[in-house]
C-alpha cells in the first residue's frame, strides 16, 4: 500500500481485521515460481462474465467512448495487486483485474501499462486515463487528482523467519529496514528515522529498492533485519518464500486503496464511480479480492476523495 502518514516507533494504529495479501514498480516483478503461477491460474478473473451496464456506460465522456479503451497507469511490480505474469508480458493481480472489470461494465477493455510508481499521477489526465497502483488516498494526493475508494489495506513489517536479528517493531531506532521506494512506508520510515535522530538515538537505516521483489530478496539474504509493505505485500512475501519471511507486530494505519482519474474529468470520474459501486454491490469486487487471498478489504461504499 502507498499511503502518506507518520510513523513512530510507539504509534501503531492496528487493524487487526484485515486479512491480505500484496503490491508494486517498474522493474516489473514477474511471478517467478510454481507458488505465484499456480495463485495467478486460481485468481484468474473473466471480464467476459460482466454485462455492459448501459446507463453507466453512458456517463462516459465522448471521447473515451469512442476511443472504446481505457489508458491504465500501473506500477506492475507489486503482487498480488499488480505485477507480471509468467510470460513476461501480461500484468495481472487483484488491482489489474479490478480495472478490468471497470472497463468491463463500461463497454471498454483496459490497456494497463507499466509505469514507475511516482511517475503515474502526474500522467492522469494526458498519458493515462485511469491509474491503479495500491495507491493510498491522501489528502496530498487528492490535492492533484481525485481518488476513488475500492479496498482498504495497512502496512506491516517482515522478518527473516524466527527473527533472526530480535527485530521489535515497537522500537525501530538503530534499525535496518527495507522499503520499495516511494511507497508511503518510505515516507512513514523517514519521518521516523527523524524523529530517533531528534531523541538523540541512532536513526533508522532505511534501505531503498525499486522493486519489493529485491526488498524480500535481501531481508531473506540477510542484509536486511526487517522489510516494511502493505499488509498483503508483506503477507504474499511470506507466501511466495514459503515461510522464509513471517510477519511482525500488528497492521497499522489501515486505509482505502484509490482508483485516481483528472481532476478536470467530471464524466470520467463520475462513471468510474458508478462502475466500482456497481461491483461492490453485486459482489464482483469481493470476487476477485477473494481470488488473490484477500478478503473482507472491499469497502462498502465507492467515495470519492474521502478524507484521511
């Protein structure tokens, strides 16, 4: 998940109801083993099973009706919500096939292009019609877009299994951790590492990689003492290692995952609105979540831009 709040070694919001499973960048992490093959064919999503709803449908702005796609911006290197599939090529996860079925009950299919993470917001609106990244609604981000609730997910700290270095998520100065750059645990680690520095103790080492996939594959290779993700990356990572990486502490700060479109496109935003409701409330969208090892994140209610 990529959010924006601080973090401080004593304060963990816990959302102990979540129960989830992973995220993404560039570099385009592909599912590499029998394990994430054999999740991608179980949580394999068929837009074709979705009816156009016409009333929706006809919300959409002339032009992309007519163009009949929808342009995705996706950082496709954080499974389970996007990554790339065994042929190095297709991006699939539970965001992808999120999209997809929006595009679905609009009448367009989704062209999903892989982006770096930081890149796609900007891009909303000129390069991309739509980003879906695990992206954390903010109030910094809906400062530039708007933002469309679908899931809620937290973040959560790894280990090496048995914790090897005595990692304690409740006193992270002095400590070295993991991260996927730009990613809202980026931002809460430095805000922390801070804050030790101000209390006059070692600051937190925090190690950036572009791709989670090098993250795990350090806190396993031991240069690591702990990795910090969203809940359902750090849970896939134990998953996908078979129990090299198990979890630590709690989930903090849980928070809804954003659909982002223009600010400047009321009909696009509005019909994309309409389209995940109508998910939600047939089920669809619990689905597919369900799919991917993640259930009981779908929000009720698809809002637009709500408040942290």
């Amino acid at each position: 998940m990529r959010r924006l709040p601080a973090l401080t070694a004593a304060s963990a919001l816990t959302a102990a109801a979540l129960v989830l499973t992973a995220c993404t960048d560039a570099s385009q992490q592909t599912a590499g083993d029998g394990a994430t093959d054999e999740a991608s064919a179980e949580a394999a999503f068929d837009p074709s099973t979705i009816e156009v709803d016409e009333e929706i449908a006809a919300m959409l702005p002339k032009e992309i009706a007519d163009k009949g796609t929808l342009s995705v911006g996706s950082d496709t290197a954080y499974a389970p919500a996007e990554f790339i599939d065994v042929d190095g090529k297709t991006p699939v996860g539970f965001d992808i096939d999120t999209v997809t079925a929006v595009a679905a009950v609009l009448g367009l299919e989704a062209e999903v292009q892989s982006a770096a993470f930081d890149g796609i917001i900007p891009a909303i609106g000129s390069k991309y019609d739509l980003g879906i990244s695990a992206f954390t609604i903010t109030d910094e981000r809906t400062a530039e877009a708007n933002m469309i609730s679908y899931a809620v997910a937290g973040s959560q700290f790894g280990v090496a299994a048995d914790n090897p270095e005595d990692f304690d998520p409740e006193n992270l100065c002095g400590t070295t951790v993991g991260v996927q750059t730009s990613t809202i645990q980026d931002d809460e680690l430095t805000e922390a590492a801070k804050d030790c520095e101000e209390d006059g103790e070692e600051p937190i080492d925090v190690v950036r990689y572009e791709s989670q996939a090098d993250v795990t594959t350090n806190l396993v290779g031991g240069k690591l003492q702990a990795m910090y993700a969203d809940s359902p990356i750090t849970a896939y990572a134990v998953e996908q290692t078979s129990g090299e990486v198990e979890t630590i502490g709690e989930i903090n700060d849980a928070a809804p995952y954003g659909i982002v479109v223009a600010q400047d496109d009321k009909d696009l935003t509005e019909a994309v609105q309409a389209a995940v409701q109508k998910l939600i409330d047939d089920g669809t969208l619990e689905e597919i979540f369900s799919g991917w090892g993640s259930d009981d994140v779908v929000v009720d209610e698809a809002e637009l831009n709500p408040a942290e």
